[in-house]
C-alpha cells in the first residue's frame, strides 16, 4: 500500500513541526486500535508525505516518509500500562491551576497544550497535578471542530490528547525539561464524543538516562475507560 498524507500547520507542536501526537495517530489510526509509533525525525507540516506498508503478518510495518527521508514507523501493539483510578471531570478542572504550563512552556502554541491557543482551534489540555495522588489530570469537553460528521472526535486528535499530557506527568516527578516524544503507544476503546465531559490523566512510569517514561488515559463522565497509552520522551540539548 502507498498513499499520500498532509499535516496541516493547525497541528503543530514546536512551532514548526507537528505534534508528535497527532503524527503517532495519523499512522496508528491506519493500523487499528491499537500501535506503537516510533518518531524518527522532526515531522514537517503542510507537506506531502507518503505513508507505505512494508513486510508482511508480525513483521508487517507502516512507514512515514518525506522523499527519502524516515519520519515515523509504527507497529501493531498495545501499551503495557497499570491504569489508574480515574479522576472526575471536576476533580480533573480542579488540577489545572497546578499546570507548569502557565509558568513555564517551551512551545506555548502547542496543539494540545499551548496556552496560547484558542478555544475551539488548540485543544488546551492544561494537566496539573491532582491533589494526594502521583498524577497530572485536565478537563475536556472536545470542541466541534476536532470532530468527523459522525459527532465523535476524530480518532489521529484522540491520540493527540494522550501525548502532552505524558510529559507533565513526568515533570511532575522532576524529569527533563527540554524532551521530545520519541515513541508512543496507544489504544483507543470508545470513541470520543464531541461536547461531553471527559477528564484526561497522566502518570510517571520511570526514568533511565536521558529517556523517561509516562502513563495516559481518557475517561468519560461515569469513569469509562476510552482510550490510553504510553509515551516516551527523550531529553535533548536546548
């Protein structure tokens, strides 16, 4: 299979690349409800890239290219994570007034956790930690325009909602600053639906050297397991 994909600048992480949220999910919504995507490169917006599928049964394997150039590769696989409690959507608004963000944010035009973006373009996942336990939680009520004519969120901005959220928790816990998204890990159950209540959460997973690890998931209103996943990030030389 060989195909083509854009991402558009609105999905941006740093200023000039994408999100590598939303990147993991453009390849592991191709795959299924569950995959592993492994960031090469700084994914480019508003280009073309190819996506093609090498191999074939286990070792079967989608690719993200720019010409020549390896942007990501993804697997089919589930994240290896101990789900926690969940939060409630009040208890998850509570824990915003402790997010880093508003004191310190390296890319505050982030799709997902920029404070600089507005409501209905960014989706302002602001996870602060929740009180008496060792996570990182925010509300959300996912706005219309990340949503598919079905009336659910589009499932690449599912994936998008548990990346950010990873790396606080790990700040929560002291770990690098200045990290990037390295590889993520994802399962999405339910879908997500346009104008509920959800609360997203995080946790620390462990750390060894530069690369450490963090925990997500999404959960409805009534405590629903939606989606979840594991992200890995690599500190980098500022």
């Amino acid at each position: 299979m060989f195909t083509r994909a854009v991402i558009p600048s609105r999905f941006n992480g740093p200023p000039t690349t994408a999100n590598g949220g939303y990147t993991s999910g453009l390849l592991g919504t191709l795959i299924g409800d569950s995959a592993e995507v492994t960031l090469r490169k700084p994914p480019p917006l508003d280009r073309e890239l190819a996506v093609e599928v090498v191999g074939e049964g286990s070792e079967q394997q989608w690719r993200l290219l720019d010409g020549d150039l390896l942007i990501a590769s993804a697997r089919a696989a589930q994240p290896d994570v101990s789900i926690p409690a969940p939060v409630t959507f009040d208890g998850a608004l509570a824990a915003e007034a402790a997010y880093e963000g508003f004191t310190f944010h390296h890319f505050p035009t982030c799709f997902v956790c920029g404070t600089q973006r507005e409501v209905g373009d960014g989706l302002r996942l602001f996870t602060g930690k929740v009180d008496g336990r060792e996570l990182v939680a925010a509300a959300w009520t996912p706005e219309p325009s990340v949503g598919n004519d079905d009336g659910y969120v589009d499932p690449i901005v599912v994936w998008s909602a548990l990346d950010c959220p990873t790396y606080f928790a790990g700040r929560m816990k002291g770990y690098g600053r200045i990290a990037v998204l390295g590889r993520m890990t994802a399962t999405l159950r339910t879908p997500v639906r346009v104008g509920a209540a959800y609360s997203v959460v995080a946790w620390p997973i462990g750390k060894d050297g530069r690369k450490w690890e963090g925990g997500s998931a999404i959960f409805s209103a009534d405590g629903e397991l939606c989606a979840f996943a594991r992200g890995l990030w690599v500190e980098v030389n500022p």
